[in-house]
C-alpha cells in the first residue's frame, strides 16, 4: 500500500503574529513553523500502517524552501520520502491541483491531509484532492483500518459518530482521533540522522489558477478592561444594561 501524507508549513500557536505591507502579507520573522497538527495525527497514523502492514509513506508539501525544515522533521518521525511542489501555497485550489497530480501520477491508494490547517482554516483542500483524482473521501476522519483495497473510516458528525465502509483510493481529512496526542512521535537522534539521507524531491507547480486571493489579514480586537464588582445586584444591571445579555 502507498500512502501519501500532505504537510502543511503552519507557524506554531504560541508564535507573535504581525503582518506588513499594509497589512497584506503575513511576517514570518521570528516566527517557528511546525507540521500542522492535523496533518501530525494522520502521518503518525500512516506510521502504523508502515510498520504493522508494511506500507510505504511519503509527504508532500506545497511551497518554497523554507518548508524543507518541516518535511525533515517528517522525514525523521518516519516517512520514507519527502516531495516539496515548489509554489507557494497562497490557494486552497491551487494546492489541491498540486497534490492531486501527484497523487494520480504516484498511484497512491490511500492520500491522508489534515481536515484543516491551523494558519487559513480553510477545510477543503482534501476534498478536492478527492475530487480531482477521482478517489473516494472521508472528512472528519477519527479513525480508519485497511485491510486489502476494502476501508472502514469512522468520522466525526454532530452528536457522535459515524462508522463508513469505502475502498480504495481513498482520501481522507483527518483530526485528533486517528492518533490520540499521547502517541504522536518525537523525531529520535537516528531518525534525524537517517533522514539527512532520504530523498525530499523538488518538483515544479503545474500549470493552475488562483480562484482566491487575500485582501487584507486584521488581528482580533483586543478584549476590553476587567470590571470588578461588588453585589449581585450591580452585576446583573451590567450585563442587562451593558452588556445587554440578558
């Protein structure tokens, strides 16, 4: 079995977000990136599947050469190869045009992203990788066995769960569930070492069209002053006459 795992380059949560330009344009100095946490769950799921059925797992990320660094630390957790399309990824169609080529000229059965990145929290770029490769998808998936070209996915849906039986190929959007944050892995010495050697490809963009475009970023408004109050009674006058919630 083949598994593709997309990498998205996202900053780290505890990061200062600032933006230039007019606020056009994200500042990416002094910011750590990290593999998207979604995207961690399903490589780390496709880890099993490398060592409990033999599969081979490679990672794909869209953008320039600054995301090597995170396709590394994918390298050292695990996956055998790492491919980097080299465009930035500024799109949400662009990027899935990007990884459903790959995925239909690697002839991979089962291609695994994050339901969403933690940067855009766009949401659909696994679907339409399923839709341009013509697979079958699971969104919201928190957990999935393979056994031949038969899958059974278990996702998530309001007020509980839902168990599908699908086959391959299969794309999945996958979140906390596949794996729990207990069993995700922290790249050893050796695989740090052995991942110098493994290979990380570089293939050019084909050719694709923007349907999107930032505008402009704004940060959230700061959250007002601390009112402390004496009594039950001023209390309940600020929140009916104030803050008007009841």
């Amino acid at each position: 079995m083949k598994i593709l795992v997309c990498i998205s380059h996202v900053p780290d949560t505890t990061s200062k977000i600032n933006f230039t330009e007019g606020d056009t344009k994200f500042d990416t100095s002094g910011v750590q990136f990290v593999i998207n946490p979604n995207d961690e769950f399903g490589l780390t799921r496709a880890m099993w599947f490398k060592e409990k059925q033999g599969a081979t797992v490679h990672v794909i990320n869209v953008g320039g050469a600054e995301t090597e660094p995170t396709l590394r630390k994918a390298l050292a957790i695990g996956a055998d190869e790492a491919i980097r399309i080299n465009t930035a990824a500024t799109d949400g169609f662009t990027v899935a045009k990007q990884l459903a080529n790959v995925a239909k000229e690697g002839g991979y059965d089962l291609v695994i992203g994050g339901r969403e990145s933690i940067d855009f929290n766009g949401g659909m770029v696994p679907g339409m990788v399923a839709k341009l490769t013509g697979a079958n998808f699971v969104n919201t998936c928190i957990g999935i066995e393979i056994e031949g070209d038969k899958a059974t996915a278990i996702r998530e849906i309001d007020g509980g769960k839902e168990t599908l039986k699908t086959s391959l190929p299969l794309v999945i959007g996958g979140q906390k569930g596949l794996v729990q944050e207990s069993d995700l892995r922290i790249p050893n010495m050796r695989g740090i070492m052995q991942a110098r050697t493994k290979p990380l490809n570089v293939k050019e963009p084909i050719a694709s069209s923007e349907e999107t475009a930032t505008v402009a970023f704004e940060k959230p408004a700061p959250k007002g002053a601390v009112k402390l109050v004496d009594s039950v009674d001023e209390l309940v006058n600020l929140l009916h006459n104030e803050a008007k919630v009841i």
